[in-house]
C-alpha cells in the first residue's frame, strides 16, 4: 500500500465558463465551474485541473475569480492553466487560491522561467505541460517533438530531452499530453507516456485520448503514468469518477476511495 | 471571538489554509493572515503552513523575527505546522546544502533516497505528490473521529526523522515508513496538507480549532 495513483478532471475554462468538448465537438455548452468542480470533489476526484482557453488576455481576470470561488469551497488541490507567462501570474493564481500552475508556451520560449519559478514559489506547485507529437522514425526509435500554442507551432524539440530538462531546471510534475491522441477517444500514446514517465524522476499525468475507463488502466499500468487526465468523459457524464476509481481498483491499482 | 493567526512569512499560497479554517470554524473563530509580532502573540491559536524550500524559508522567519515569536508562542498555545511548517520545527535539514531549524522537535530533515524501485520495478518518483495513507501511531485529539489509515494529500521531497517516538504521531508509507505527523506538548504538525485533503482534511482541522492543547 502507498501513494494512490490520481483521476484529475479537466475543465476547459472560456470567459469565466466550463466549454466542453470544444476541441472535438463543436458543441459549447456551458457550465458553471465552481458547480462543476464541487460534483468532481464530492465524485472523489484527486485534483482538478482548469485550462483557460479564453482567447483575449483582457479576459483572464475572469478565470482568477473562478479560482478564488472554486477554493473556498473545494478543498482538494488545484491546478491552471493556459496563459501563464510571467512570474507575476503565477503569484497572482496561488494568491486566488491554485496549488499549481500548469507552464506550456513560457516554458519553451524562456526554460529560465521554470527554473525561477521553481525556485520562488517552489516545485511542489510547477508543472510543465507538454503538447507531444509523433513526428519522425530516427535510429530506429520514435520521436516525438514539442509543439506549443495549443498544437499549432512545432518547436522540433524532442520530448524526451525537453522532458528531463524542465525535471532539472526544477518542475515538479510533468503534464504530458498527446497531440496525436487528444481528441480521438483512442486511449492515451502509451509508448509516448510510458518514455517520458521513464525518463524522469518526477510524476508525469498522462493526457490526451481518453475515451473508456480501460484507457485510464493502460496509462498507469502500461504508460507508468502516476496520474491521468481526462475531460469528456467526465463532463458529458458518461461516467463519473466513482465509476473510474472502481475500474482502477479492479485492476489492483492503488486508488483513494 | 477566539483568534486563529496563520502565520505569513512570505509565501503567496495561504488562501487554501485560510479557506480551509474558516470553512470549520463557521465564524465562531476570527481567521487572521498576519507577520505582525503583536497580532501573533495576542492569538489562541497558531497556524504555521509551509510551502518551497525550507533555506527561503527560514531566512523570511528570521528577516521578520518569526522564529523568535515562534518560540515565544509555542509554550502556550496551539500550535499547528504544515509541510515546511513541519520541518522547520527540526533542529536541521540536509535541504538547500544545509539548514538550521528551529530546533523544537528533536530531528532531522532529509531528502527521500532516489532510484528505488516499487514491486512493480518501476522507480519511485520524487517529490511524493498525491493521496497517501497515514497511520496513527499515537492516541491524540487531532486524529478524533479520523479513520486509521486515512488519505491525505501529500507533496514533498524531504521528511522528518524524529528522535523521540514520542514526537511521532503518526506515519506514512513511501520509499521507507517516515513520520507524517508529529507532536510535542501543545505543537501538533503534518507532512501532509489538511487544507488540501477533503473531508479528513477538514475535520483534523476542526479538531485543531477545538483543541486546547492538552494531550
């Protein structure tokens, strides 16, 4: 018995409101967050985690407010992110009420940021967030390379290196998500995952394809993910994270009931 | 109406100890954040929370003379540490190439050993982030109406070694078996985060709010 292995929910937040679904669906039916956020608490989820996809930087206010609601009331950790770029942001997401912020574009353009942001607020609260794509076949070994603003630009860095590297220059979880698989319901780039998760020392969520309860298993058991990430399947009730953790505990994996 | 003051001595995260508080003491308890020594000593109770590296943390005790006010307090009320909170109150930790605690609680701070394998051969990551389970070993009015073995949320790289088995309270499973929970007289601190750790959490919480620090 130990450490269980996390369910993290994943709400994509646009202009203070859950959008689900927006990446794959073209359905942007709203919720309120805080509502949301309480059912995935009382569901038992470990954490959850808050992506802002708002557009215009003018209207990130709004997610500050989601997340000073959603901590007066919610007492599991919180992670965001989508958007954070200077020091200052993080400062002001921890004071609203975030345990975590999630690093994606800032990272890639200044490494240096993780380092000071990791040594300022500490690493129990950085997390870097990945984009991974498949891109190459080189000595005869996949490759996948960093992308950044949500997908659209490649950076041609391997994951792999940037992995290990953002672990050294102190972050202290890494959010790995695939670009191949978001979106498709396939389950999770287990090879991806499974690389990453070997390559560094610290915790890595797997994200990105979920689309049955099994897929969860293989990304813990096959891709030795120490958490996973989902969105859909939570959000269109498909299943709830009892049904998850119940599947979890089946398959003999460490889980907080 | 009672005071609980959580300690600020500069880090930016005391929304969710402050929520958490208020949350049980269903305003029968004044929550104050504040540095401020005469605030400090004039509280019932005191809440330490800890989060970072323990050198920045020691140096914003002693750059605002915290540590003093600290053991000044710490003999007479209620006295509750989280995290950092919990090791600072060491007498030394290996953290940051070496630091001086506050030297309440005989022991030490060392940093969980790496590249062991679980049954499973996989590596054991660190920090140790997540839910895990912890043990009471000591009978104490925190852990009432608590289950044995109850999960809380976890998120560190270090631990306590405590000298005395009667400082342990309880512990916890993770590359080795090391003290999650400590105690000494009026002082009750966790490895763990109760403001974090839902409804066991809560009630440990609510348990501290209604101690008076006997034993």
């Amino acid at each position: 018995m130990g450490l269980a292995k996390r369910i993290i929910p994943c709400l994509d937040i646009d202009n203070g409101r859950v959008v689900k679904g927006v990446k794959f669906l073209n359905i942007r039916d709203a919720g309120d967050p805080v509502e949301i956020a309480k059912r995935y608490d009382a569901q038992g989820a470990d954490e959850i985690a808050f992506l802002d996809i708002t557009a215009s930087s003018d209207n990130r206010d709004t997610l500050v407010e989601v997340v000073e609601k959603v901590a007066s009331q919610v007492f599991i950790p919180l992670t965001v992110g989508g958007g954070i770029r200077k020091l200052s942001d993080i400062k002001r997401m921890l004071k609203a009420g975030a345990d975590k912020v999630s690093i994606n574009t800032a990272a890639v353009n200044n490494p240096n940021f993780v380092r000071e942001a990791s040594k300022k607020f500490g690493s129990q609260c950085i997390v870097v967030a990945i984009d991974a794509k498949r891109s190459s076949i080189k000595n005869n070994k996949i490759c996948w390379e960093v992308f950044t603003h949500g997908g659209r630009n490649n950076t041609n860095i391997d994951t792999i290196t940037w992995a290990k590297r953002m672990a050294n220059f102190g972050a202290g979880e890494i959010l790995l998500t695939s670009m191949d698989k978001d979106g498709t319901k396939d389950g999770f780039d287990i090879e991806l995952t499974k690389n990453v998760s070997e390559a560094v020392n610290i915790p890595v969520i797997a994200s990105g394809g979920v689309g049955k309860l099994d897929h969860l298993v293989d990304g813990i058991i096959l891709g030795k993910a120490s958490a996973v990430l989902a969105a859909s399947i939570f959000h269109f009730g498909e299943y709830t994270i009892v049904d998850a953790k119940k599947i979890l505990r089946e398959r003999n994996i460490e889980v907080r009931i | 109406m009672p005071k609980i003051v959580v300690l600020d001595y500069g880090s930016s995260n005391l929304r969710s100890v402050t929520k958490a508080l208020e949350t049980v003491a269903e305003s029968k308890h004044e929550v104050i954040v504040s540095d401020d020594p005469k605030i400090i000593l004039g509280a019932d109770k005191i809440v330490f929370p800890g989060q970072g590296a323990i050198g920045q943390c020691m140096k914003n005790l002693r750059e605002k003379n915290l540590d003093d006010i600290i053991r000044e307090c710490i003999n007479n009320k209620p006295f509750l540490g989280i995290c950092l909170g919990l090791q600072s109150l060491m007498d030394y930790s290996d953290e940051d190439g070496g630091v001086k605690g506050l030297g309440l609680i005989p022991g030490s701070v060392i940093r969980f050993e790496e590249n062991i394998k679980d049954h499973d051969n996989n590596k054991f990551k660190i920090p140790s982030m997540g839910w895990n389970e912890v043990f009471q070993t000591k009978k104490h009015p925190l852990w009432r109406g608590i289950d044995d073995g109850s999960r809380f949320y976890f998120v560190h790289s270090y631990y306590v070694k405590i000298e005395n088995n009667a400082n342990i309270a309880g512990s916890t499973d993770y590359i080795c078996r090391y003290t999650s929970a400590a105690c000494r007289d009026n002082i009750f601190a966790t490895q763990f985060h109760p403001e974090k750790s839902q409804q066991a959490g809560l009630t440990l919480l609510k348990n501290f709010i209604e101690w008076n620090g006997d034993n």
